[in-house]
C-alpha cells in the first residue's frame, strides 16, 4: 500500500509518529510524507520514507496561500497516487481532506486540537465549521485526541460519530521515556517544555513565579522551546533576576525533565498534551490546566490542576507543590509513570491507530 502523510512540521511528527510509521514501513508500505522541509526529515528518509516538500503557513488564514496549499496537495496526489492518506494539524486535515476528498481518496484524519477558532463565536469559527464540514464527510476514519473535541466537532455537525476514534493522544514512549531517579535539588525546580507564547500560559506562569519569589519561596524556572511570539525581553529580565533560565529550543529534553521537581503546562486548550505524558513517563509530578488534553495526563495522586488563564488557581498550585516534601513529590511521580504505563503507552495507541487505518 502507498501512504502519503500530511503534516504542518516535522518536529512534531517526527517526536509523536515516528513509531507509526514505522510501524506502516514494517509491514511492507510505501510512505511519503509531506511538510515543509527540517532538521528531522532526514531521519523519515533514513527510515525509508520519501520527502515532499511542502511550504505550510501553520498560523493565520489568508485565503491565497491556503488556497495555494490546496493546490499543491491536488498536484501531488496525482503524482503520488496514494492509497491512503493520513492528515495531522488543521491545514493539512482540512485543505488535504478537501483534496483527498475531491480526488475520490481514501484518507484519515487526525484531530490534534481544534486551535483558537472554536474558543469564540464568530466568522472566524463559521468558516473553519464548514470548511471541516466539507473535508471530514468522506473520510475513512476521524482520531481524536480527547473526548471533547470529539464532541464539539459533532455538535456542529462535522462528522459522524459511526467514523470517530479517540486515542490516548500520540501515547508516550515508556522506554524512551523511562523513569528518571528523582532529583536533590536546594530549590523547587519546575520546568516549562512547550512553545513560548500566551496560549501556553505563560505568562500566568510569569505571574506565578514572580509572586513566588516576591514571597521569598525557593524555586526557579526552566524554560525549554522555541519563540512563537517576542517574549524575548521578558526573559531576559527574569534571567537578570535570577529565577529564570531559558534554554531555546532542544532536540532532546530528557536532561531537563531529569534535573526538575515539577513539570508545569498552564496551557488554555490542547489536543493531548504529549509534554505531560513524557514528564509523568519520567516519573515527575504535574502541575497543568483543568482542561481536555491536559488533565487526562494526571490521576490522583500524580499531579495538581489549575483553571486556565487564571493566575492565583497557578500561584496555589504551584505553592502547594513547593511546601511538598521531596519524599511526596517523588512518589507523585512514581504515580504519574504507572498512569503512563497503563493508558498511554505508545505501543497501545499505534496499535489500535493501525486496527483503524488498515
């Protein structure tokens, strides 16, 4: 069978899919996967796939490069001929379900999140409806990530509810992410792995460490990932005060969930937050936002919550994790990798992925 993959990065599908297609290279298909050229598409090709290079606006809507990316992904399933097409991220499940649709394909398609457009009601949000409404009616099968966005997408009338799935999100590597020996730090380390920018909450995270420290409590901050909006001022000054460190973007960010007490994502909507799943695979606690995609990662006893956007539900949250003993945090971590374990191990959710696909 032919594969062809659409996707908006390579980071992403490389960190969360890399053991699905493997798994679709293993049993004899051919994959071509599509998204705009990186460091890690040489790892797909290595791996036996073939690169198509796809420019991808992730962000914004303007109507001529999408409709330019609508036409590169006809063009290329002519050329390719694909069997199955599978689509990950907003742009590529809608303009690539459109074409997959239009070119009488069979396609899955996978909902990562529904983004900020379903947050209000508005022009915004009626177009993207209906432009799902077009691309999902003929597919296969519709993943999602959590039960919610599941439900939203059919109370307006997007999908049918006989072709929908809801996975444990991408599911974690257990042995990749294998449980780390639990630090003896002189402070509370927390530790923030995502992409800077307001819709991770981060500067709720800003407001509740700097109480913290006005309030003479020992903790400190990592920040690990790359910039999505200019924050670069305010990191600095937080690094001047001493409570901060950002570190950029890091391929590889098993070193820093090591060296933390606490891993904290005050994130205002995800699909399925894999940054949770990975810091509870290594056995650290989790402070994240009481929302879908967030809080299917703690279980009592693994993690606390906080209402998103909201800076004192953080503040406390993080507080409480601070006047923890080592000894409790440690075992909230030991709760949070059994969690893991049980529900969200990546070999589970490949698996029933594949029983949908094939």
């Amino acid at each position: 069978m032919r594969v062809l993959i659409l996707a908006n990065m390579d980071i992403g599908l490389y960190k969360f899919r890399k053991e699905l297609i493997e798994e679709l290279l293993s049993r004899g298909n051919e994959v071509y996967i599509s998204l705009p050229d990186g460091d890690l598409v040489r790892p797909f090709e290595k791996m036996g796939c073939t690169f198509i290079d796809t420019p991808v606006d992730r962000r914004g809507i303007n109507p001529k490069t999408d409709f330019g990316l609508f036409q590169h992904y006809r063009k290329m399933m002519k050329e390719v001929n694909p069997d199955l097409i599978i689509t990950y991220t907003i742009k590529p499940n809608i303009y690539g379900g459109i074409a997959a649709r239009l070119a009488g394909k069979q396609y899955a398609v996978n909902i990562t999140g529904l983004g900020t457009a379903f947050e209000n009601a508005g022009l915004i949000r009626t177009v993207v409806v209906n432009l799902y409404k077009f691309a999902l009616k003929k597919a296969k099968v519709i993943f999602f990530e959590n039960s919610n966005n599941k439900d939203e997408l059919l109370s307006f009338g997007c999908c049918d509810k006989e072709k929908t799935v809801v996975l444990n999100g991408a599911g974690v590597n257990t042995e990749t992410y294998a449980y780390q020996p639990y630090p003896n730090n002189n402070v509370v380390k927390f530790l923030f792995v995502g992409r800077v920018m307001k819709e991770k909450g981060i500067d709720e995270l800003f407001a509740a460490m700097r109480r913290l420290v006005a309030e003479g409590q020992k903790c400190f901050l990592d920040v690990v990932g790359p910039f999505e909006e200019n924050y670069k001022e305010k990191l600095e000054e937080y690094e001047k005060a001493g409570w901060l460190k950002y570190h950029g973007y890091q391929e590889n960010v098993i070193p820093f969930i090591a060296a933390c007490d606490c891993f904290v994502l005050p994130s205002y909507h995800e699909g399925m937050a894999n940054t949770n799943l990975e810091c509870a695979s290594s056995g650290r606690p989790i402070i994240t936002s009481n929302i879908p995609g967030c809080r299917e990662a703690i279980v009592e006893g693994s993690g606390l919550l906080c209402e998103p956007k909201n800076n004192e539900s953080l503040y406390e949250a993080m507080k409480a994790m601070i006047e923890k003993t080592r000894e409790e945090r440690e075992q909230m971590g030991q709760v949070g990798r059994k969690h893991m374990e049980d529900v969200f191990d990546k070999k589970k959710v490949v698996e029933e992925t594949i029983k949908h696909l094939m």
